[in-house]
C-alpha cells in the first residue's frame, strides 16, 4: 500500500473523530407551537422594554450590564401625597392633598412629563446625567402618621467602585423634604455638579391672565430677587452673588429648594411663556452649581419646599426670610400687613368661618380703631362748610383772579383758626391701610375658593355676567362687587362735596371725586373679589359713621368757636398755631411776590 494513501486515510479518520467531539450536535427543532409560543413573549418583551425604557446600563466604564426595571414609590403624609421614582432618584408627582384647582381637580405641583429635575454629575470619564440612570433602593413605600418621618435612600454605581446617594426624609406633616446628596467620587473637589430644574406650571386658577402675572421666580441672595411677572414677555436674570434658596412660585403656591450649609452658586433663571397655550401658564428654569467638595463631605444637604404660599406657613421654614415669598407690598406698605392686617386676619379666622362675614368683621374693627380721625375730618369739613358763604363772597370779588382768590381764602382760614389741611391728614392716614390692603388681598390664600354671596372664590373676581366681548382695559365680565364699591365710592363723594366748600383751581375737585371711581371700577375689575368686597363695605361704614357723629356734633357750637378764633387773632390774645404761622409767612410771601411784580409793570411802562 502507497504510504502516502495510508497517511491520507490516517488523516481523513482523525478528522471525522475529531468532528463528532468539536462540533456541538444540531438542536432538535421544537414544535411549532413552543415556537410561536416563544416569539410572542420575545415581542411582548421587546415591546415593554421600548415603551418603558426598562432597562440601563448602570456602571460606567465597566463591561457588565446592570439591567434595573422601572419602580415607583409612594409616600403618603397628612398633606401630601409624594412619588418618587428610581429612574434618576427624583421626585415624580407630589399632590397636595389640602387643595384643588379652580375645576375641583387634583392639585399636582410636581407632574410627570411636566417635571424635569437633572442633576449632571462629573465622573473620570466625563459627565453622568444623573436623570438618566437607575438608582436602587430598600425603602418601600409607606403612610405616615404626623409624627412619623420616612428616609429613602437612593444609590447608583459609577464604576470603579464609585457610587452617587440621594436621601430624601420626609416628614408626617408639612411641605419640607429634606434631600441630600453624597458619593465618593475621585474626581478633583474643585469641580462643581450642575442642577438643573425645569418646571412647567400648569393652571391652577381661573384667569390665565393674572396667573401669568403672578408667576415668577424668586430667589435669595442678601435680599430677594425676583423676575419680571410679565403676562407674555420670556424672562431671565443670572443671580451675582450666591443664592440661598429659590422658589419656582405660582400664584398661592410654591416649588423651591433652600441650600442648609453651600449656596448655591452660577445661578441661572428663566420663565417662557406661549400665550397661545391653554394649559401650561409658564414654564420656569433654574440652573445652578453645586461644589464637588460639598458632595464628597457629605455636606450638600438640602430642602425642597412644595406646598402653599401661606405667610404663617413659610414664616416657619427654616430659611433666612423665606416668607418673603409672599408678597406684603412695597417697603413702607409691609409693616402694616405684617404687624398688624395679617395677623388680625388670622385672629378673625379662629371666630369666624364664612370669609364674607370676616371682610365685614374686619372692616369695622378697622374703622372703628380709626374712629378718632374720622370724628377730626368730619368736624374739619363741618368749619368748611360754615365758612363757605364767606368763601364765596371773597371769590365773588375777584372772579378772575385765582391767586387772589386763594390768598384771601388763606386770610380767612388765619382768621378763624382753620387748617384746610385738618380735613386732608386724617384721610391721608387711612390711605397706607388701604393701599396695605390692595396687595395683600391679591396673596392670600386663606380666600381662594372661598365663596360668598355670588362670589364662588373671594380670591379671584366675581363673574355676575359673562360678556361675548372684551373691552380694552376691562374685560369680559363684569364684576358686580366693583360695580357696588364703584357705586358707594361716588355716593360717599356726594355726600363729602355737599359739606365741602369749592375749592379756587385749575382742577375741580369735586368732578375729580366722581371720575376717580370710575377710573378704579376698570382697574379692579380684575382684581379678587375679596378686595373690592373690602372696599365696597369700607365706604359703606364709612358714610354710617359721618351720620352718627353728624347727629352729636353742633353746628352752633363749631361757628361759636370760629368767632372767638377770629376775635382772638385779631387780639392778638391767640397763640399761633404752626400752619397759621406758615400762612402768615405764605400771605407775607405773596404780597412782597405781587409788589415787586407791580414794580416790575411800572418800570416797563416807563421804559
């Protein structure tokens, strides 16, 4: 035999050997059914995996594949109902259980899809969207007594055995979550994570108008700062010092963070509003940095906030002047409402529960602390009206001649002892209350929803009749409580222009009182039915109260006194007062003015 063939068939066998032990046997193929059995469970799988993102990569730079389905967890406190979610460790939803919205529906602040909290953490290999991976937990979801408190731990691997921790605590009772963030990153302490928090405000009231001119957001550095509340304009601010807290706020409701040790530093913020959409008022953007030091100490702790704009609920966050929040009005304007019509508010509420009848309850504890200055302008306007046939003789003799007019007025008011002024500065004194008053109801919560009459919320305007147009300046609807104060506003300048003399001018006065009702009925139509209610019953006990002290004041009495004034000043045996001392100097003024003018006259004819 050929040695050459015996080597070939050698070789041929060891092949066919070696096949039967190298190459795995053919699977047997399944039945058809056990087929298309296993198919429609690939292709629901697929399908679940593509609708909900179930599965992530959670370790960087590593070659395994941590696959970590979707969960939510719900927290249920007294006045919150909170869903956080593993998929970037975040809030989801939280409800407010106390409130609604205008509609009745369920009042979310925070909203899936209508929420965006990112957080871009530094790594060796680049940054991590923190929003975009899976955490895992063992806190499960729980109902909390008021006393209870529930901690939540969310943690995810980095690589290289590095890992990032949220904990949120939250609370049996209140707004507050306390959060905080850790990991052991290698990454140079010097570097910052990035936050950025982007809210669309949803429409919580009736009037998407006046929603938008509410909504803003604030934030504190050494004082508070605030966007521009434009109803159409986009709005955006870089804070320039380091901010200790911020709030995304709607009109009587509040989504913000408060940093406990690390302001929060580069802070960006930003409104946008479409004012063709219906649903979402605006949307709100907070961007801010957060130093890696404070991470790494585990020091970058936290508050969220998320609840009402209530002053006696934000007053007790543990936030420099965070009840600032609420908005009491100009400098001068928000002792008033902090010291004294809040808390006489809140002192109301505890007796009475119909928010009508404690408007009526305020109004005449009001008036009645104010009764002194009344009964002084009442008895100012009475010496007025008694002078006013002497008044009108001086003018009648110099028709023409407004200075003259005026300069005798100012003879007769020395004369007798009068301060024209006596009128104005009791009224004046009432003023700072009611302009308090015209921004602090617009910012109370205690009214919304609050009906009264035909009023179905005290915090918004009253709709007694829908018009099918607007009108520039007005509206489509016309509010029957500004209608009412309008009406009584004119009655009580009525019933002042018939006991108050005409006064020498260019500007009459008395049709000055008749316009200026008008001119406020276009701009409060708007405004809550709260405040023109106010005002309405203000005006109201104001006119009851001028008839009262009409019936104990006499006439004869006051002219009685006016003679012995004037015979006194012309004796010399009366003291001055200040203001005749300063219409003494005002006639000296004027008369040395007249000369020099006549001399002026004679000297031009001459020449």
């Amino acid at each position: 035999m050929d040695k050459n063939f015996v080597i070939g068939l050698v070789l041929i066998m060891l092949m066919l050997v070696g096949y039967q032990f190298l190459v795995p046997k053919p699977v047997e193929p399944a039945p058809i059914a056990q087929v298309n059995s296993d198919s429609a469970k690939a292709a629901t799988a697929q399908a679940a995996i593509k609708a909900d993102t179930t599965t992530q990569a959670t370790v960087s730079g590593d070659t395994a594949v941590v696959k970590i389905a979707p969960q939510d967890l719900v927290i249920e406190t007294t006045d919150s109902r909170i869903v956080f979610t593993n998929k970037g460790g975040v809030l989801k939803e939280v409800m407010l259980k106390k409130y609604k919205t205008y509609d009745k529906k369920p009042l979310y602040l925070i909203v899936e899809n209508h929420n965006k909290f990112q957080i871009n953490f530094p790594t060796q290999t680049g940054n991590v969207n923190l929003a975009d991976q899976f955490f895992t937990t063992s806190s499960k979801g729980q109902t909390l007594a008021a006393k209870d408190s529930a901690i939540i731990t969310y943690r995810t691997d980095l690589g290289k055995n590095q890992f990032v921790e949220q904990t949120y605590v939250v609370h049996g009772t209140g707004y507050v979550i306390d959060y905080g963030i850790k990991s052991n990153s290698l990454v140079a302490g010097d570097k910052s994570i990035q936050l950025d928090w982007k809210n669309d405000l949803l429409k919580l009231e009736n009037d998407m108008t006046e929603n938008r001119k509410a909504i803003t957001v604030n934030y504190y550095t050494d004082g508070l700062h605030s966007l521009s509340q434009s109803p159409t304009a986009n709005e955006e601010a870089k804070a320039e010092d380091p901010v200790k807290w911020f709030t995304i706020k709607h009109k009587y409701f509040l989504a913000g963070l408060i940093a406990e040790k690390h302001p929060f530093t580069n802070v960006d913020v930003k409104t946008d509003v479409n004012v063709n959409d219906t649903t979402i008022v605006k949307t709100a953007n907070v961007a801010a940095s957060i130093p890696m030091s404070a991470v790494q100490k585990n020091e970058a702790n936290f508050h969220f906030y998320i609840g009402p704009n209530d002053y006696h609920i934000v007053q007790k966050v543990q936030a420099e002047n965070f009840e600032e929040n609420v908005y009491l009005g100009y400098a001068f304007l928000k002792p008033i409402n902090k010291y004294f019509l809040v808390p006489l508010f809140n002192f109301l509420e505890g007796f009475i529960s119909n928010y009508g009848l404690l408007i009526i309850c305020l109004v005449l504890f009001v008036k009645t602390l104010l009764t002194p200055l009344t009964y002084k302008s009442y008895i100012s306007m009475a010496k007025m009206k008694l002078l006013a046939p002497e008044l009108e003789e001086l003018k009648a003799k110099n028709p023409d001649d407004a200075a003259k007019q005026q300069q005798d007025q100012m003879k007769l008011y020395q004369e007798v002892g009068v301060s024209p002024l006596s009128g104005c500065i009791p009224v004046l004194a009432t003023m700072p209350i009611l302009f308090s008053l015209f921004f602090l109801f617009p910012n109370l919560i205690e009214l919304r929803q609050q009906s009264f009459l035909w009023a179905g919320d005290l915090s918004t305007y009253d709709t007694f009749i829908k018009l099918p147009f607007a009108l520039p300046f007005y509206g489509d609807h016309v509010s029957l409580f500004t209608i009412m104060m309008t009406i009584s506003s004119i009655g009580y300048a009525y019933y002042n222009n018939q006991i108050t003399p005409n006064q020498p001018g260019p500007v009459n006065m008395k049709m000055l009182s008749y316009i200026m009702p008008l001119m406020f009925m276009f701009v409060l139509n708007s405004f809550p039915a709260g405040l023109t209610f106010y005002y309405f019953v203000s005006n109201v006990v104001t006119i009851g109260q001028q008839l009262l002290i009409k019936k104990f004041v006499n006439e004869d009495k006051i002219r009685n006194i006016l003679e012995e004034n004037r015979k006194k000043n012309a004796s010399g045996e009366k003291k001055q007062t200040k203001f005749q001392k300063y219409l003494e100097k005002s006639l000296q003024a004027a008369d040395e003015a007249k000369k020099k003018q006549a001399d002026l006259e004679k000297r031009t004819k001459r020449k």
